[in-house]
C-alpha cells in the first residue's frame, strides 16, 4: 500500500472512531474529513501556481478557482465514499493496538493535518 494512503486511511479511521456514534461504519463525516483534506492540498497547489502565474488584480477577477476547489473535493467524495465503504473495521483491527504515545503522537498530526491547510490558504490570501 502506498505510504499516502496510509496517510488518509489513519485520518479516516481517527475521525471515524471520533463520530462512529453519528455515522456509523460508513462515516459520513469522516469521509468530508479527508476530502476536505484532500482537496485543500490540492487546492493550496493550484493556489500557489497560480499566485506564481498571475498578478494579484487577475487574481482577485479568478472566481473559477472555487468552483476547480469545489469540484476537486466532490470528486473526492465520490472516491472516498467507495474506498472507505464499510472499511471501519479493518481500519479499526489495524490500529486498535497502538500504544497510547502513538495514538496522542498521531492524534495530534490528524489535528494538523485538518487544520494546517486552512492556514496555509488564509496566509496565502494575504500575501
């Protein structure tokens, strides 16, 4: 399996294992997760590219990178919605004998994970 997968199945199975009272095995919520995930790298790709390429007054008259932004991340769900259909519990045996430091370690990179991208795209809407 490939490293980034790994990646995604551990945010995935965190925040599965966070809502499954909610969502159940399917884990709706935990699916956006990792799309959102997914398509804020991207976007935050496509943003930098594009900050390189164009001048801050085309920029700013660019609406389509929303809707690229929008449609990268229902492409995701779409993708993810298979891939993680019913796969909680295979997620869950992988992972359910990390020790407490491994799971307080990845725990707090699942956070990042999630948050740092929102960050990265708000700083670079200011510069």
């Amino acid at each position: 399996m490939k490293k980034i997968n790994i990646i995604f199945d551990y945010i995935y199975y965190r925040l599965n294992k966070l809502y499954y009272r909610w969502d159940g095995e399917n884990g709706t919520t935990s699916i956006i997760g990792v799309s959102m995930f997914q398509s804020m790298i991207i976007g935050n790709t496509i943003l930098i590219i594009l900050k390189i390429i164009l001048t801050k007054e085309e920029l700013r008259n660019f609406p389509r990178f929303f809707l690229i932004v929008i449609v990268i991340f229902i492409i995701f769900q779409i993708y993810n919605y298979f891939r993680y259909k019913n796969k909680y519990s295979v997620l869950k045996e992988r992972w359910e004998n990390e020790t407490k430091k491994e799971y307080i370690q990845r725990g707090i990179l699942v956070l990042l994970a999630l948050v740092l991208p929102w960050v990265f795209i708000i700083a670079l809407a200011f510069v």
